[in-house]
C-alpha cells in the first residue's frame, strides 16, 4: 500500500515517530484486529474512516474482507483513496446518510463517538441495521489527555482535543453501549478503551 499521507492529527497519531507512541498504536490495532478476526466478516463498514489510516494498517493484516470506508470530509477521502487504492470510500454524513443501504456484517466506529455531541442518535441508528457486531473505540480518558498534555499537546485545553465534545471512562463508555448493544465486552488497551459489541 501508498504510504504518502499528509501530516494531518491522523497522520500525527498513527504515524508519531516516538517509540512508545508506535507501541501503543501497534498494540491497539492487534486488539482490534484479533477483535475482528474473531466474527469473521466478510465485509466491513468503517465508520469515519478518515485519511484512511486505519484502513492501512488493518487490511494489511486481514485478507479476504471486503471494506468500506466512509467519511463527511471529501478532502480526507482523498487521501484515503491514494492510501488504500484497492478499498471503497464513500462520502456521507453518518448521521444523515442511507446506512442501511451499504450492507455489512461488520461495522468499524474507531475514535468516532467522542466528537458527536450526541453519540446517541449514531448508536441508535447503527444498532437497527443487520450485523454480526461492531467494535467502537474512544480516548480513555483522563489518560489520554494527559498523555497529549505530557507531549505537549493542546496545553491550553489542558491536553484535550478541541474536536473532543465527550470524555469516557470505561463505566460510561460501558453504560452509554450498553443501551443498544446488550451483548458488550468493554476492555482497555491504555489510552483508549475499546468495545465489541454484539446485537442482542
């Protein structure tokens, strides 16, 4: 795969240079990955797929699943588009757009929630469409503020993200999945929290 992306937060994140940063990326996407081998989807929907850099590291360790990113942003699915040339990217609002009409039998919401100012209203919808399961992913907080802070980063919002509108610890990431998803393991995977979440 192209590995010429620009060097937006995404980049920053998945691509840092420091070596316990990469460890702890690597990490998280060994997770996710084992996380997805485990339902064995033939096809997945990444929802806010962003400069495709997830896509990247995931497919390159899952072979045989067909994938689709989608994202609000045209010039983020550009960049996806020269990063992953053999994956499908869609333009759309999650909140808005035909969800159910891009079938799937997984679904991929990494890192997402925390910028809804009601991830309720996405969780709601993505529970009703036919699935295997999904795995969501958000910021553990308040480590992963303090880890930005301790970087540098974002001093004067005290190591926040200014696109982060919603803060999770493991109970309320647990409590706010719980709601549409009954059946749910919640782990962490420090500094962030992940779920595999199944339909009832």
């Amino acid at each position: 795969m192209m590995n010429t992306v620009r060097r937006t937060d995404g980049y920053r994140k998945y691509q840092s240079p420091n070596p316990v940063v990469r460890w702890l990326i690597e990490r998280f996407f060994a997770r996710i990955t084992a996380q997805i081998e485990a339902l064995q989807p033939a096809r997945i929907i990444d929802l806010g797929c962003g400069e495709g850099l997830v896509a990247m590291r995931l497919m390159d360790g899952l072979q045989g699943i067909d994938y689709v990113g989608i994202d609000v942003s045209e010039e983020m699915l550009g960049m996806a588009r020269s990063n992953c040339p053999g994956s499908t990217f869609i333009r759309g609002d999650l909140l808005q757009m035909d969800i159910e009409s891009t079938s799937s039998d997984m679904l991929l919401c990494l890192e997402v929630l925390e910028h809804l100012p009601r991830p309720q209203a996405l969780l709601s919808r993505l529970a009703s469409l036919p699935q295997k399961g999904a795995i969501f992913s958000v910021p553990w907080e308040p480590f992963f503020r303090l880890g930005s802070l301790l970087r540098g980063n974002y001093v004067r919002r005290l190591g926040n993200h200014p696109g982060h509108v919603q803060q999770f610890g493991r109970r309320a990431f647990a409590e706010l999945l719980s709601a549409y998803y009954p059946r749910l393991e919640v782990q962490t995977c420090f500094p962030w929290i992940f779920a595999s979440a199944r339909p009832g």
